[in-house]
C-alpha cells in the first residue's frame, strides 16, 4: 500500500521533534539531578557546622546530655532519617536514637568511614554526608591532646521531597513537550491540507476528466503564487493537446476514406464470385434440409405418443407407490399397539388422513341382538349417545355391506335414492365409501369414510384402497380383540378366586367391588387417562389376592392379634405380586398391589416406601382401601360411622395419606348419592365400638 506524501512529511516532522525535544528533556533532567545533589551537598554543609557548633557549646558548658536533645531534635525533621557521632572503629559515641549508643554501626557503613570531610549517595533519594569533630585546646581538659580527632558526625538525609520535585518537574516537561509535538503536527498538517493536497487533488481530478477525453475544462488554482502558475501550465497543457488530437483525428479520418475506397473495390470482385459459390450451395442445402424436416416430425408425432404413454404410465406408478406406502406405514401402526379401542381411533385417523375425509367410524356387528354399534365417530360428535346404536335396516349403508360381504362406493348419494342422505348420527352424507370389516368369513363389522375435504366425490382406486385398509386392520382388530379376550378370561379367573375368598368372610364381602368404585370415582376425579384408570380398576378388584396365603383361621380371627399374626397378615401385597408375576401385562397393577398397604410417611409394608416413591394409583387404592375398611365390619370390631372415618382420613392426611388427595376423597364423600343406602352399605350409620386390645388401627393391617 502506498503512503500518501502528506503521511510522509507528517511523520518526518514528528519524528524530528520527538528526537530534538526528548534530548534537551534528558539534559535538563540531568542538569537538574546535578542541581538537586549541590543543594543536598551545601544544606548538609550548613547543617554539620550548625550542629558542630551546638555540640561544641554543650560541650563547653558542661551540658553533655544537651547533645542527644540536640540529635533528637534534628531527627524529628522529615527529611533527615539519622545523625550520630561515631569513633574510627565504627563504635556509635551519640545518636537521636539513645537505644543504638554504644553499639557498632553495620558492618556495610564500617568498612567505608572515611578519615575526613565526605559527602556521597549510597543508594537512591538518599544523601549521607560524614564531617570531622577535631580536639581543640579547650577541650584538652576531656580529651588528651594527642588525638587529632574526637569522631565523625554522620549524618543520612532524605532526598524524597527534592526528587517529587523533580518529578513533577519531568512530567511537566513532559506534557508540554507532548503539547508542542501535537500542536506543532496539527499546524502543519493544516497547512498541508490547505496548500498542498487540496490543489493536488483539484489537479487530480481535472487530468482525470483529460483522460476521459474531456478538454473543455480549465483548473483555477490560487492557493499560491506556484500553484497558480502550475494550474495556468496545466491549462496550457491540455489545449495543446486538444489540438493535436483533434488534428490527428482528421488525417486519420481522411487516410481512412481513401483505404476504405481502394479495398472496396477489390473486395467487390472477390465477394461477388463467393457469392455466386454459396448461393448454389445453399441450394443444395435446402434440398437436403427439407428431406431432413419431413424426417423430423414423424420422428416427432413417435415421441410424442411414447410421452403420452410414458406419463399415463408414470401416473400409475406414482399412485401406486403412494397407496403401498399408505399400507406400509398403517400396518406400522396399527400393528403397534394391541388395545383395542387404541386400535380403532388408529384406523380411522389414518384411513381418514389418507383419504381426505371430513367424517370417519368404526361400525361394529352385534349379531346376536341385531344391531350395530357406531365407535370412534371422528368429524362429527352426536351429543345424543343413544344414536351410537342403530337398528340393521335396508336404508342402511352399513347394514347392506354386511349383509352382501363386499365393499359399497356411493359417487354421489343423491344418485342412490334407496340409501339414507342423512345419516342416524345427524350427519349429511354426500359422497361415501364402505368398506366391511372381516376375518375369513366372520363380519366384524365396517369403517366408513365420508364427504371429501376438497368436496369432490370418491372413485373406484379410493374404493380398493379403503378395501385394503379394512382387510389389514380386521385382521389386527380381530388379534386385539382376541387378546382383550383373553385379558378378560385371566382377570375373570382371578377375580373369582377373590370373590371366593371373600365369600367365606361375611364381613369383607362386596370389599373390592367398593374399593373399586371408590378408586374410580377418586381417579377420574383428578382426570387420569383411559389407561391408568384400567390399572387402578384391576388393583382394585385384585388388591386382596395375596390373602389366598394367608390362613383362614386368621382372617376370621376375633381374639386379640398377636406380633406373628400381624407379621403374617402383612405377607398379603408380597403374595399377591408373586401370584400375578407370570401375567406380563399386569405389572403396573402388580406394583400397585404391593404399595397399597404403604405409608405416606414410610412406616407402612411390605418396604416402607415414602411419599413420591409410591405409585399415584397405589396412593388412590390405599384410602379406598381404608375407607371401606373403617365403615366395614370386621371380627374384632364394629363399622365407624361415615363422620368418624372421614375424621380418621384427616387426621392421617400427610403421615398414612398423600396429603392433596385425601380432601378431594372427603369432597367426594359428602357429594349427593355418592354412597349406597343403608341396606346396601349398612357399616356407614352403625356406631363405633371400643376397640380391642392389641388390635391394629382403623386404617392399615386392619384392612
């Protein structure tokens, strides 16, 4: 990159004072240290023969103890860190500090006493001055006279107050040295500005324009007496060579006309005769190029029937792919899940994403009543339940799939007067296809589609499509309700095993049908989905299946419980989970039956659980568990009344129960025809008698 001439004499200038002012800064700094150490030397001086003549005063006057008073008072200066008077052999005779008199001074300050009057700088911002105290006659009556001198007064001065003089000497210098550079750089650069580059730039722009070809221009420079002078020569310049331009311009454009005219004529004789050449060529040419045109568009009219062919084909092709891909990702789904009422929502939803439909359902066959039951109706919503019932009758799109085992395609209904336009759910039906639903030959029913979003009307490719969706999910639906089938039967089984236990107790009979209600009412009181209310139905009816173990002599028992029977009572949710351990898809239910006898708190069993780490649902069973407990009948004492046992739930909300939900329990208690009547449930209105000794509470093993 190219530096600017402006830059350049900015920077020499700089540069040069930068240099000039920093070498007078450094003489004058040093100038002034030579200064600071003169004014150091002669302060000293005067200081020494002061006190030397204080000293030799006290002396005389037979005050000796004046000359530490003198020292000390000398030594409160702030600038005069010790005086003391020292012997040749560095032995301190008298100091301001009176603590050091009689000591030698440090071996550093030994090694350099001088013989005589010196003055030196033994390390930074300090003076030490050492002056001679020589035996004079009067004081022969002390001293012998034979010593010449009686010590050295050494005296170390401070030089820290001429230094920050000094320095705020410096860093004026400083400042104004860095002031002069700048206000020195910024006058030239002005001048610069003003009486240099603004002409040149002036200049610049005007001999652009020149290279453009643009000379009408002239530049008026009056900065200086020489800019003007280099603007009037450019002027000048630029008009002779305008002239010469315009000059050359001409005999070009003349030497150009007279070549143009001399090659013309030459080319004409020479073009003629190429001419007549590709005149007959073209000739032949266009002989060859219709031969070759007609070639063309039949191969043309060919390309143009395999086209046609080839998107008809590819039309096919797409829509089959479309269709395998729509049965791929159904039979994903519908093979991913085995409830059945999971399993219906699925197929309509898909069937109707598929095939853009506005109303969708699941039609299922009673053949034994005659009837057909609606299910999953999706687009519409009958707030009239008993329609989701309907009678076979001809009218009936459903009911004629049935009855002839194939699909229907209804194009336009208004066509089919012998079809219903309006169906038994309240639902106008325009366009529709029906497809039946079926394994082998058993008809489980049918899944209709209704009106298109796009309100056009079905087709037959529509039709074979929804014809493929049925027969794959019939079979899924058939599998799922088979395996809720058998679901039924394990449940149905175990359930009778509970019945028969609580058929041989009078006093727990209609137990879990209670606990069952209870726990459903609270359940869907705190609105837990379909799923999680079938897990705490089941928990409900099997809860007490682990009392198969346990004796009958001991369910029965009315005497006073002793620590064995307890423990073998609390051995209960323990079995019931390992007779239910086979059963793969009661294992939630069987976690729920081995929490129902825990504690909030931790003190229940069977593994004194805590709080959160109890299923919600075992949390659930666990006050229904109790409540019918407490209102029931048992060997070892009477039912509570309904306002006791509520008061029992309170009380042990937040030690036996999950604190939040035992008020919404109570809630639900106090709600009208909530409970049975008195002759259905007659533990609720007998009064409470005393309770046994030794027995459990109301609440827990008791159960």
């Amino acid at each position: 990159m190219r530096v600017s001439l402006k830059v350049k004499i900015l920077t020499l200038v700089t540069a040069i004072l930068v240099i000039v002012i920093s070498t007078v800064a450094y003489h004058n700094y040093r100038q002034q240290k030579e200064m600071l150490h003169e004014i150091a030397n002669r302060n000293t001086s005067v200081l020494i023969e002061t006190i030397k003549s204080s000293i030799a005063n006290a002396m005389l006057s037979g005050r000796s103890d004046e000359v530490a008073n003198i020292f000390a008072r000398i030594k409160s200066r702030e600038f005069v860190k010790s005086i003391r008077i020292v012997d040749a052999e560095g032995k301190i005779l008298n100091s301001a500090d009176r603590d050091e008199i009689g000591k030698q001074i440090p071996e550093q300050g030994r090694g350099k006493l001088p013989s005589r009057n010196l003055s030196l700088l033994p390390e930074e911002g300090v003076f030490l001055s050492y002056a001679r105290i020589f035996n004079a006659p009067q004081c022969y009556k002390c001293h012998p006279a034979s010593s010449e001198t009686l010590g050295l007064l050494q005296i170390k001065l401070s030089l820290g107050y001429m230094n920050g003089f000094i320095s705020r000497e410096r860093e004026i210098a400083i400042v104004s040295a860095i002031v002069l550079v700048l206000l020195t750089v910024f006058t030239i650069f002005t001048f610069l500005v003003i009486y240099v580059e603004r002409p040149l730039r002036k200049l610049m722009r005007y001999m652009e324009k020149v290279e453009q070809g643009d000379f009408t221009q002239e530049i008026s420079l009056t900065s200086s007496r020489e800019m003007r002078s280099l603007g009037n020569s450019f002027n000048h310049m630029v008009g002779t060579i305008a002239d010469l331009m315009e000059s050359t311009v001409k005999h070009e454009r003349e030497l150009a006309r007279a070549q143009e005219k001399l090659a013309h004529h030459r080319e004409t004789h020479l073009m003629n005769g190429r001419l007549e050449e590709q005149i007959r060529e073209i000739e032949n040419l266009n002989v060859t190029l219709e031969e070759r045109i007609e070639e063309i568009e039949e191969a043309n009219y060919k390309i143009a029937d395999l086209a046609g062919e080839l998107e008809d084909k590819n039309t096919n092709l797409e829509k089959a792919v479309a269709k395998l891909s729509t049965l791929y990702r159904l039979g994903l789904a519908i093979n991913s899940t085995i409830e059945v009422e999971d399993l219906y929502r699925l197929v309509v939803k898909t069937t109707m994403d598929t095939l853009q439909a506005q109303v969708g359902y699941v039609v299922l066959y009673d053949a034994e009543h005659g009837e057909l039951r609606v299910t999953n109706l999706v687009g519409y919503r009958d707030p009239n339940p008993q329609h989701l019932r309907v009678p076979m009758k001809p009218s009936s799109v459903s009911s004629w799939v049935i009855q002839n085992s194939k699909p229907l395609l209804i194009a336009d209904i208004a066509l089919t007067p012998e079809f219903d336009r309006v169906s038994p759910l309240g639902f106008e039906r325009k366009t529709l296809i029906c497809a039946p639903l079926m394994v082998k030959d058993e008809i489980i029913g049918t899944l209709t589609v209704v009106n298109k979003l796009n309100n056009t009307v079905y087709n037959h490719e529509e039709l074979e499509l929804l014809s493929t969706i049925a027969a794959q999910a019939s079979i899924a639906i058939k599998n799922a309700m088979l395996y809720d089938e058998q679901q039924k039967t394990y449940l149905n089984t175990i359930q009778a095993l509970v019945s028969a236990i609580e058929a041989s107790d009078s006093y727990t009979r209609g137990h879990s049908e209670r606990v069952t209600r209870f726990s459903l009412a609270l359940a869907r009181k705190l609105e837990l989905p379909a799923n999680r209310l079938k897990v705490i139905e089941r928990a409900a009816i099997l809860h007490d299946i682990g009392k198969i173990g346990i004796d009958l002599s001991l369910l029965h028992k009315e005497e006073t419980l002793t620590r064995d029977d307890v423990a073998e009572l609390q051995q209960h949710p323990t079995i019931g989970m390992k007779i239910l351990e086979p059963i793969e898809f009661l294992h939630d239910v069987r976690l729920c039956i081995g929490q129902h006898h825990e504690r909030y708190d931790g003190k229940g069993y069977p593994n004194r659980l805590t709080g959160q780490e109890l299923l919600l649902e075992s949390r659930i069973l666990a006050i229904a568990d109790s409540f019918d407990a407490m209102t029931s009948d048992r060997p070892y004492r009477k039912a509570l009344k309904l306002e006791v046992a509520i008061q029992e739930l309170a009380e042990n909300a937040g030690t036996q129960f999950d604190p939040e939900l035992v008020p919404i329990f109570i809630k639900l208690l106090k709600t009208p025809n909530f409970l049975p009547q008195r002759e259905e449930y007659p533990g609720l209105h007998v009064v409470p008698a005393p309770q046994k000794a030794g027995n459990a509470t109301h609440s827990c093993i008791a159960q």
